[in-house]
C-alpha cells in the first residue's frame, strides 16, 4: 500500500532550490529522448544547450527571447500569487500588440520621438483591456477566468488575422497577410550594431524591480499575499477583493502587452499573423519555475529562452523538428510539478517497510 | 469473556518532547474508561500506539495477556481494537454502505444484512443509500462506529468524539456506548471535556506533560478535583461578576437582520433584533448550524444583507466591509482560528498586520512600515503572555492557545469598544480557556461590550450579562443571565419552549 502525507514544515532553501532540480531532470529527460532517436546524447545536449549561447549573438538572441517571457511571467505572478488563474496572456499580448500596432500604423510617415512611448503605451492599454474581460466577469458574474481569459487568446488571434488580411494589410504589400513595416520612430532601439537585442529588456528589468517593490513592499503586495494563501481571512480583514481582482489583471494584462509591443516594435516590425511563438502560455511555466518571484522570474526566463534557442539549433544541425522546444517546456513543468510534489508531500510504501508512520 | 487490556512502561520520545514518559495502564471490560488531558499531555499520542499509527520506543502492550505487535493500522484491526477519531475517515460523496464495504471481506449481500443487524440492535436510523456528505456530524460518527462494530471489536477507542456532537447527539452516543459496555467491549474514551468523565466514564486517568498523573474512580472525583489534576495548579476560580448595565446605553444595536441562501449548507436568518449596552457581554448561545456562523458574517461585515439597519455608537454601520467597520472600534474574533483569523504560513506580525486600523501606521501611503508592525507585535506577545517573542515566528508553529491569545491581543489592542467573538475557546486547554475568560471579562469591566457567540453553555454562564439563544436562525426571548440555568438553556437549545 501507498499512503501519502503532507509534510509539516518544508524547508524554504528545498524551496527554491527544486526548479534547478527540475532542469537537471529536464536535460537527463532530454538526453534520454536524443538517445532515442538515435543522436549520441551528449553531443545532442551540446548543440541544444551550448551551440546557441557560444557566441555573442546567440547571447544576445537569448535576451530577445528571455525579454518577452520575462515581463509576461512578471505579470502572471501578480495573478497567480493572489489565486487568480489569467491562462490567456497570450491573448493579452496579442491585443496589446493590435492597440500598440495600430498606433504605429498611424504615424507610419511620420517621424518623432514622442511616437515610441505612445506605441508602447498604447499596447499596455491594450493588454490591459483586454485582461479586464475576464477580470469584470470574474468579478460581477462569477465566471471562471480560466476559462474566459484561455477563449479570449482564440478571439484576438483571429482579430489580428482579420487586421493583417483586411482593413490593415499593405497596400503595397502584394496581399501578403501583414502590415506595413513600422517607421523607424515606433521602433524599440537597437542596443548594439549588428544585434537585435533592444531596448525592451530595459522594461522587463523596471518590471521586475516594480513587481519586487510593490509585492514585498506594499500594501498592496500584502493583500495579494494573503489573499493567494486564504481567501477568507482576506475577507476577515476587509480587503476589497473585487478591486484586487481587477488590480491584478491589469497590472497582468499590461505586462503582457508590454510584450507584444516589444516584439513588434523590437524585431519583427510590423503585425503579421505569427508575432509569437506563444510566449504567453509559455511564460506560464516561466512564472512557476521561477517560483513567483521577480528574481526568480529572470533566471527562469533565461532558462526556458535557451529551450528556444536550442530547438532552433537542434532543427538545423540535427535536422530534429524545432517543436523539440515545446518538449523541453513540457518537461521543465512536469520534473517541476513533480520535484514540488515531493517536497510538500512524503510517500510511503507500508507492506515493504515496517516504520511506523508518525503524525 | 472479559477483555483485560494493559499498557506497560510505554515511552515515546519526539524531537524535543516527551510525549509519553513511562506510561502504564490497566483496563478490563465491563467499564468505561477516560483518558483525560489538556491539549498536548500526550493522549492523542498514546492512543495511536494503540492503535498502530505509532510504535512506541519502548515497553509493550497485552491484550488477554498476548502481547501485541502493533506495528500498523491494520494490526490493531486484526487484534478487534476499533478506533473512532475525531476527524471522520469517510469517503464524502460515497454513500454509507459504499463506505462501510470499501474493507469489509464479505460479498455485499451479507454485510448488508450485517449492518441491518447493527442498525436494529443499536436503534440507529441511518440510510445506508445516501451520500455520506448528506449526513449530520453525528451520523457520519455512526457510520464511523458501525465499521469498527463490524468487526466485532474488544476494544473501542474514542477519540475525542464529542468536539464535532449537537447535546442530543452526544447524549444518544453516552446511551450507545453504555450499551457496548454492557455486552462487554472494553471503551477509552478520550477527552478534555470534565463533565463527560463525570457523566459517562467509570474511572478516569488524568495525563499530564506524557505522564500519568492519577488514576481513580469517577465517583471520588469532581470538577474541580479533576481540572486541578489535569492542569497541575490551583485554578483561581473565576467569580462571576455582578450585573452592572441595567440603565446603560445602548451601543450597538441590529434591527430587522435577515439572510436568506441558496446553499443548503447554510442557516436562513430569519428577522434578528437585539442590541447590546455598554459594558455589558451578550452571550448568544445555539447549538452550532443553527446560524450562528452566517450572524458572525454578518455582524463582521463580510456578508453584507439588503434591509438589515446596524446602528453601532450612533451611526448606521451595516453598509461597511470588516475594515471599515474597525475604524468605528468594532473587533472580530472568528471561530476559525486556525484558516481564518490567521494564515498559518503567515509570520506572526504579518498576521498582526491583517487588522489595520488607521491610527496604526502599519502601512503608511501605501508601503509597508514593518518596524511599526514589528514592535506593535512584540507589545502585543509580551501584553497577552503569548509563548514567544519572536514575531518572525510563523504562526503555525503557535499551539492553539498561544494563537487564540494573539488574535484576541490583535483585536483588543485598538481598544474597541465592542468584541464579538464566536467561541473564543474552543478546543484549547483549561489553562488557556481561563486566561481567555478573564481577559473577556476584564473588558466588559472596563466598559466594553462584548458579544460572545459560543456552544459552550458553561461558558455563557459564566461571562454574560444577558444571554439569547439561536436556533434554526431565529432568536429566542433575550434574558438576563442570573435568570438562566443550564437546563432552561438546554431546552431553548433544543428548539423547546420555556414558561
């Protein structure tokens, strides 16, 4: 017989320490699958985890896609933290990139410094927006969010094909399904000659110090905090908690559309129909690996940023389709999902051994 | 045939804790046995020995002199000793004899047949059809009953098994386990209530810090013998106080209070009007789910009901959420210490933290002033005697006096000028109960009012001023304490009718 128990006190440095013990099972895990199908397994690891960072592109690639997953994240954990379920970040990036775009559409022959911000600004309302969908439902009808904000991504994603196809596509573009390209001054600026790493890192960095100080710091952060662990003790106290909901939504939602707009204002330029390769349920596992919280964040994110790379890498030199990626990210909540299990949670098996079982 | 359990020189050492120290015991069938302690003496501890949950690092125990090995659940059923806990091992959306045949050995027909005996036998009326979530706390203890008689148990282990018991249902269950008495199965009955010794138990052992401290029969014994045993102290009997609120004020007063749910696990409140005078304790008294939890929302502010007028110091306060209702020096203290009042994972000051009146400056524009909380925490260890003062401490590290005593600080230390609490003691220890009741009491002397919500009739006795009952939400005549005996209460409790 198995009997499984909740164990009393878990000792916080176990706490943190479990998601890079779920990435040291991801690469065995991996190295296993490469083995499988036929690759010398070590070899295979390199090119997936090594090849891609070796150079200073491949770094700066890793920021690029660390930036995205690391302000999403940011955002989810506000939500995730104060029992609030927001699935639908990418729905949430995909809005804010429509508003943030459309802005830029705007000024597309014009030029100014002031044109950047109000791009930027605009996709953050329109993540924001766009989270309060299932926020207001939440609140006032009792939905599921789960469910609202998951069926919401379907609902921009189609929006934003019905822009780049219809009313928003390039006159001059031979009907290919995108926009005009962006003027350079609703462009994130480039940091270096040569790379594409931009300046919306500088925003995912404000993110995570914003979040730290407002989550460890405030009153707000407070609320949140004790409403994730009891929603009845934050009843006890008085919180508003309908406010809250929608607090957090926002502050998600907005970074989720900060995350839009850098991809569109940062590499890609333009809308089209694939501006991401779902960051946004991605970032999901990135929130959780790094624990919730905003120094965690940032190393999670480098770390499912380099699953990407290593699957882009793995397509060319191993000819392994780059969905690969998507394996590893499986893999990282599943060892995490379990490695926490077994920390919250002892098993025992009682016919084999005869120790008693205390309380 | 006699049954002749003894329990020798058994030991258990946790880290840091004796929990039982050179234990020895005797018992035969035929009598009703307690085992007496306060929360912590190490009661619970030596019944898991007994019934394999735990093995003892030292001694033994014989049944009919055969010494047992009991080493898992499963020997302790092999060997007919039956166990009812307190928390109920049932499965909520099965039904009874789905439950009742998950570790049964024989084909359903016969264990039917079986149960139908035990039914008819014991006069228990229980559908063995519904789901067990539809039962009442006292027929799930039943069921729990049932499947240790289907083994035809030697001994029967009850685990404080009234915590959970209306008064009808505990008094059905003394009827019940007098008759398993009488055809000779040997009953431990656990517990920290005194008077249920003295009505139910044939002699008593009293445990104290994992020892045994005295072993005799329950007729030498009284309620004050017994709580002196337990506590190992004098208790300074608390007097209670003379009536001094005939021509107060009214401070708060409810007018017109109804409630009506859609959750059948839920009480309607049907019309409630009363109100409270300064300095004055209003002991709200019911047998618990007769509404007493919806009131407390209410009164709190966390349920906030159409058409309900809360008059509180002049004002009309029924619109308000809990916090704001504090800021006019209203205090709450909820039954649920433990999931409710605090958040066990939670640091003791950020617990402190959760009542955050406005002259408080615990967060001041909106940051976090943690040096304030902090020594506002350590003012309110060091004023209540609470066990520590480490405010870094999580709470769930706190025993449950310790933390019932730091809800209370946290309420009282704004001085409010009205406490409703909703049995403030439940489940800790005399010592705790005690210091708990005096410092109620010393708020009504300071002209505070209180509302105490309780289960507890002796409770109610001894603090209020004025005592009404709830039952199936709706309030009985409001009367003044020195009025009341127990047995009036009992009646109204009941749903009965005085005068």
């Amino acid at each position: 017989m198995i009997k499984i128990e909740k164990r009393n006190d878990v000792p916080m440095v176990l706490y943190f320490f479990t998601p890079f013990i779920a990435i040291i099972l991801t690469i065995l895990g991996g190295g296993i699958i490469f083995y499988i199908l036929g690759f010398n397994p070590i070899e295979a690891l390199k090119f997936y985890f090594i090849t891609p960072i070796s150079n200073l592109y491949g770094f700066s690639e890793l920021l690029l896609k660390a930036t995205p997953l690391c302000l999403i994240a940011i955002g989810l954990s506000f939500c995730f933290k104060s029992n609030n379920w927001n699935i639908g970040a990418e729905g949430q990036l995909t809005f804010g990139a429509i508003v943030g775009g459309g802005v830029a559409l705007l000024f597309y022959n014009q030029e100014g410094f002031y044109i950047l911000p109000l791009v930027i600004l605009a996709g953050a309302i329109g993540g924001m927006i766009f989270a309060l969908i299932p926020a207001v439902l939440k609140t006032y009808f009792n939905t599921n969010e789960i469910l609202v904000s998951l069926m919401l991504v379907y609902v921009s994603k189609l929006l934003l094909d019905y822009l780049v196809v219809g009313p928003w596509s390039n006159p001059e573009g031979f009907n290919f399904p995108e926009t005009r390209q962006f003027n350079d001054s609703s462009r994130m600026p480039l940091l270096f000659e040569g790379l594409r790493i931009h300046a919306g890192i500088f925003l995912a960095l404000a993110a995570v110090m914003l979040s730290w100080f407002i989550l460890y710091k405030t009153y707000l952060g407070f609320q949140i905090k004790v409403s994730g662990l009891s929603l009845k003790t934050a009843k006890y106290a008085g919180f508003k908690g309908k406010t809250m909901i929608l607090v957090v939504f926002m502050i998600s939602g907005a970074c989720a559309g900060l995350a839009g707009v850098g991809e569109i204002t940062g590499p890609i330029g333009q809308l089209h129909r694939m501006i991401s390769p779902d960051y946004g349920f991605t970032a999901i596992i990135v929130a959780f690996l790094g624990r919730l919280n905003p120094f965690g964040i940032i190393f999670a994110s480098l770390v499912v940023a380099l699953t990407y790379l290593g699957a882009e890498t793995a397509q060319i030199f191993l000819q392994i389709p780059k969905y690969i990626g998507q394996v590893f990210q499986g893999m990282i909540l599943f060892f995490l999902l379990a490695s926490d299990y077994l920390l919250f949670f002892k098993v025992k098996i009682l016919s084999l051994k005869k120790n008693e079982l205390r309380h | 045939m006699t049954t002749d359990l003894r329990i020798s020189n058994i030991s258990k050492i946790y880290p840091g804790c004796i929990a039982n120290d050179n234990v020895s015991l005797q018992f035969k069938s035929g009598k009703i046995y307690a085992l007496l302690g306060e929360n912590g003496a190490g009661k619970s501890t030596l019944v898991k020995i007994l019934s394999g949950v735990v093995s003892p690092d030292n001694g033994e125990v014989f049944l009919n002199e055969k010494n047992l090995k009991l080493s898992s659940p499963l020997d302790a059923k092999k060997n007919k000793i039956g166990m009812v806990f307190q928390h109920f091992n049932l499965f909520e959306t099965l039904s009874v004899f789905e439950n009742l045949s998950i570790d049964a050995t024989e084909d359903n027909k016969s264990l039917r047949v079986r149960i139908n005996e035990i039914l008819k036998k014991y006069n228990f009326s229980i559908d063995l059809d519904v789901p067990v979530l539809n039962l009442s706390a006292g027929h799930k203890q039943k069921v729990e009953i049932i499947r240790c008689l289907l083994r035809s148990p030697k001994v029967l282990i009850m685990d404080e098994p009234t915590s959970v018991l209306t008064e009808q249902e505990t008094e059905e269950l003394f009827i019940s386990l007098k008759k398993f008495c009488d055809e000779g199965i040997l009953i431990i009955y656990i517990t920290h209530k005194l008077k249920e010794v003295l009505s139910l138990c044939d002699e008593v052992a009293v445990m104290r810090k994992g020892k045994v401290v005295s072993v005799s029969q329950t007729q030498n014994e009284k309620i004050e013998t017994l709580a002196n045993k337990m506590v190992g102290q004098k208790l300074a009997k608390i007097k209670k106080k003379i009536n001094i609120s005939k021509n107060k004020d009214e401070i708060f007063k409810v007018k017109h209070l109804n409630f009506y749910s859609d959750d059948p696990f839920e009480t309607n409140l049907v019309n409630l009007n009363f109100s409270v005078k300064k300095g004055e304790c209003l002991g709200i008294a019911g047998i618990s789910g007769n509404g007493q939890n919806e009131l407390f929302q209410i009164l709190s502010g966390e349920i906030i009901t159409p058409d309900t007028s809360i008059i509180f110091r002049n004002k009309e306060i029924a619109k308000l959420n809990p916090k704001q209702r504090r800021e006019y020096l209203m205090a709450f203290s909820p039954e649920d210490r433990i999931s409710q009042a605090a958040v066990p994972e939670l640091k003791i000051y950020e617990n402190v933290a959760l009542n955050n009146f406005k002259s408080s400056n615990f967060f001041e524009k909106g940051l976090v002033n943690e040096k304030k909380i902090k020594e506002h925490s350590k003012k309110i260890l060091s004023d209540f005697s609470v066990n520590t003062d480490n405010v870094e401490l999580k709470s769930q590290f706190l025993s449950g006096g310790n933390l019932q005593k730091l809800i209370l600080g946290r309420e009282l230390i704004t001085a409010p000028e009205l406490l409703i609490c909703y049995n403030p003691t439940w489940g800790l220890d005399v010592g705790a109960i005690n210091y708990i009741h005096e410092t109620l009491i010393k708020i009504n002397d300071q002209e505070k009012s209180t509302i105490l919500i309780s289960t507890d009739t002796e409770e109610l006795l001894k603090l209020s001023d004025r005592i009404v009952v709830i039952y199936k939400g709706k309030l009985s005549k409001i009367m003044p304490s020195e009025e009341v005996t127990p047995e009036k209460l009992g009646v109204l409790m009941g749903g009965g009718s005085i005068d």
